[in-house]
C-alpha cells in the first residue's frame, strides 16, 4: 500500500514538474515571432482607355477628383485619368502548444501583401475624331499614368514596413500568447485587423502623394498648351 501511494505521490510530481517545465510565458511567446519576413509583389498593368464620355461628362468626373482646385464654372475638362489601389495580404502562422493547459503562442512565419494600381484614361469623345487631339491628350494623360506608377514603386518599403508595423503593434497591444485555444480564432481576427489599418493608412498617405504630385501637371499654363496645339 506504501509503495501504491509512493508512486501516486512521485507520479504526481513528476506531472507538475512536467507542467512548470513546459508551460509558457510571454517571453517565450515573443521570442517565436521575431523577424518576420515581409515580401510584397505589386501588379501595375496597362490603363484602360474609355473614349465613350461626353466632355461634360468628363469635366464632372474631374471635378470630383480635384475639390481642392474649386474650378470655375467655365472650365471644360477634355481627359482624366483615375487609379485605384488594392491590397490584399496573407498571413502564414503556426500555434505552438507546449503546455498540458492548453496554451499557445501564435507564431507568425510571413506576410504575403499583393498590392495592385488599376488606372482608366478617360478622353471625351469627340477627340478620337482628331488625331492631334487624341495623341495630345493621352500624352497628358499618360504623364498621370506615369507619376501613379512611379509613386507606388517608390512606396513599396512603406508597405513592407506597414506590415512589420502591424505586426508590431499587434504585438505591443495584444501579445503573442500565451493564450487558450478557446481564444484562436479571435487572436487570428484580430491580428489580420491591425495589419489592415496598418496598410490602409498606407495607402491613404500613397493617394496624398499622387495627388500632390499631380497637382504639378494639372497648370494653368499646362491646359493652354494644349489648347493651343490643335483645333478644338
């Protein structure tokens, strides 16, 4: 019978033992999710071109891209060009359990953004009956194109750093584990949301540099030089 209870006692010791060896801490957590690797791939095809607005049409559609300029009544708008930006990103992560309780880390392995700019050049439709205005103004429109182009490539580390931001901030407010099963999916949510905000204001301070940028090839004196070139 003493030998019975030697071995309940020593087995349930060896169990703790066991347990305080195996169980987490937050250190432990934090040092599974260092040095994520971010790696961004950017899609930038061609514009697509629509000759099928009037330039009323398109003078509206100006208006509503540049507020800022409080363009007059008399002005006429014979193209514009609008771009879009999307993001997407993936997550790879592991859970490590290392304790009998059920506790985890979240250990994030890498992040996959996939970040795409999709343009349309708008020119009314009586330029395509000129071929000096057609060429005029897709040369004007295309500079657009180019500084759309060029702001995204530039930006391409801030999206970098906006993941490893997120990530950053994830970890800072929310940690990395230990935390119960229970608890996954929620953790999982929630990290996807902080690198989002993290991207969108990414992509906010992109819109702010293209249109700043933009500002420079939509002059006065621009909007006379073509007017001047061809017959309207």
């Amino acid at each position: 019978m003493f030998n019975r209870i030697l071995n309940f006692v020593l087995f349930v010791l060896a169990v703790v033992y066991l347990y305080r060896y195996q169980a987490m801490s937050v250190m432990d957590c934090d040092a599974a999710a260092q040095d994520v690797p971010v790696f961004v791939q950017v899609s930038m095809p061609d514009p697509d071109l629509n000759t099928e607005l009037s330039y009323a049409q398109i003078t509206q559609k100006f208006r509503n891209a540049h507020e800022n300029l409080r363009a007059g009544g008399y002005m006429q708008a014979l193209g514009v060009t609008e771009f879009a930006m999307q993001v997407q990103f993936g997550l790879q992560f592991v859970e490590k359990l290392k304790s009998f309780s059920g506790q985890m880390c979240l250990v994030p392995q890498k992040v996959e953004v996939k970040l795409a700019l999709n343009q349309t050049i708008f020119l009314g439709k009586s330029s395509t009956r000129s071929r000096c205005q057609f060429k005029t103004l897709m040369d004007h429109e295309m500079r657009h194109v180019t500084i759309n182009r060029d702001v995204v490539q530039k930006n391409i580390p801030k999206f970098e750093a906006a993941a490893k931001e997120g990530l950053a901030e994830f970890a800072r407010q929310q940690g990395w584990g230990p935390y119960d099963f229970s608890d996954s999916e929620v953790k999982k949510r929630v990290l996807n949301d902080y690198l989002g905000a993290a991207m969108n204001r990414t992509i906010k301070e992109t819109e702010r540099q293209i249109n700043s940028q933009q500002s420079r090839v939509d002059t006065p004196e621009e909007y006379m030089r073509i007017g001047r070139v061809c017959r309207w």
